[in-house]
C-alpha cells in the first residue's frame, strides 16, 4: 500500500490532490484545520483504500512534531511508499505597515515553519521504514514574481524552495522537491480579471502528482506547468 500525508486538504489545489489520491491500495492521511466531508464521503465509497484524518491547525507549530507521532502510529510497517505533500498555505495582500504583527506570525508558521517541522518529523519517524520516501513542497512563483502587498507570501514561500535545496544536500534517505504551480483558479486569485489564464485546480493537482510519481527532482524547485 502507497501512504500519502497531505497538508491543506480542505480545499483549492489540496482538496483536487485529495480526490485524485482516492485509490485503490492507497492509505490517504489529511491534515486541515476542518474537515473535508465530501473528501471523506468520497473515500469512503472507494472499497479497498484507507483514509485517517486529522483536523489540526499548523499554526499552533509546538504541536506538529506530537501530530506526526500520532500519524505514523496510523502508518503500516509494511507499507510500501511513503509521501509527504506540503500543501497547506494562507495569502494575503496588504502593505506590510498596515498588517497585524499576529497575522504575519501565522502566515510564516503555516507557510514556511510549519513544513519545516513536518520535514523533520517525517524523516525522525520514517527512519524505520527502507521504503521510497518523498517529500514534495508546494511552492509558488510568488517566490520570485514580486507584487506589491505580498511580502509575507512571496517570502514564505522563497524560504520554502530555499529550505527543500538545504535538505536536498543532507545526509537522508527521504528525497525532497519543490513545486510552482502557475496561477489556479482558488480563493488566492478570487479577484483577477482575466479568469481564462488560471488553471483548475484539478489541472494543478495533476500536475503536481505528476512530479511527486514520476518527475521527481531530489533537492529542486521546478515549474509545474
């Protein structure tokens, strides 16, 4: 059996990876802050796959290292290959002067700190297990295409591909890449004009599986599209 941990499963590009990841001979562990009944209900007609879930907010980063304990006590020892998508993010666009010193924390934790802890778990706990193990970070090109009120995003997310090329040259046996996808139609570009340039996130999420299963590129950050 295939394990896959997803991060942000309640919606957007994370709901579609979710869909796509209900499988036969797949275990699917989701972490959001609430629950996807749709994702559930949706596993739930799929006979032989297994899905936990864990509602769990990534700000409260203290937490993450006990929150992968228990994920991995949910995890066969048999299982076959393990995956690890980082997925989970929040966005805003504000002049930096005028945004709430808590609300910048909370950006940073979920965007950036809280997939660095989650990295470290996984690979403490998956010590174990001589399986295929493979983290993929979901990144942005905000992470180099600046736009004015986006500081705290384009940041978090810069750091992310900064920190997948520092685990890319240690000394472990879990592979790490990085992913931008272009622009999907989510809650992120609710206000752009031009709808006809944004991808689906179903287009997205099969672009990102895409690099996960078969394009993998240890220690680099790569276009989705």
């Amino acid at each position: 059996m295939n394990c896959f941990i997803l991060t942000g499963a309640s919606h957007g590009i994370g709901e579609a990876i979710g869909k796509k990841l209900i499988s036969d001979n797949h275990h699917l562990i989701c972490v959001s802050r609430k629950k996807n009944e749709d994702l559930i209900s949706l596993a739930n007609s799929e006979k032989d796959m297994v899905l936990d879930y864990f509602e769990f907010d990534l700000n409260h980063v203290a937490d993450i290292d006990r929150l992968m304990k228990s994920i991995f006590e949910k995890i066969s020892p048999n299982v076959d290959s393990l995956y690890l998508i980082n997925n989970a993010a929040i966005f805003f666009n504000q002049p930096i002067e005028d945004t709430d010193p808590s609300l910048i924390a909370q950006l940073m934790n979920i965007n950036l700190v809280s997939p660095m802890i989650l990295t470290s778990s996984f690979i403490k706990y998956s010590k174990q297990l001589n399986v295929e193990k493979r983290i993929l970070n979901v990144s942005s090109g905000s992470s180099f295409n600046l736009t004015s009120g986006e500081s705290c995003y384009s940041t978090s997310k810069a750091g992310l591909e900064t920190f997948t090329k520092s685990i890319g040259i240690e000394d472990t046996d879990v592979k790490i890449m990085a992913v931008r996808p272009g622009m999907v139609n989510t809650e992120m570009h609710a206000t752009t004009a031009n709808k006809k340039n944004l991808k689906t996130p179903e287009y997205a999420a099969d672009r990102i599986l895409t690099f996960l299963m078969d394009r993998f590129e240890h220690g680099k950050t790569v276009k989705a599209w």
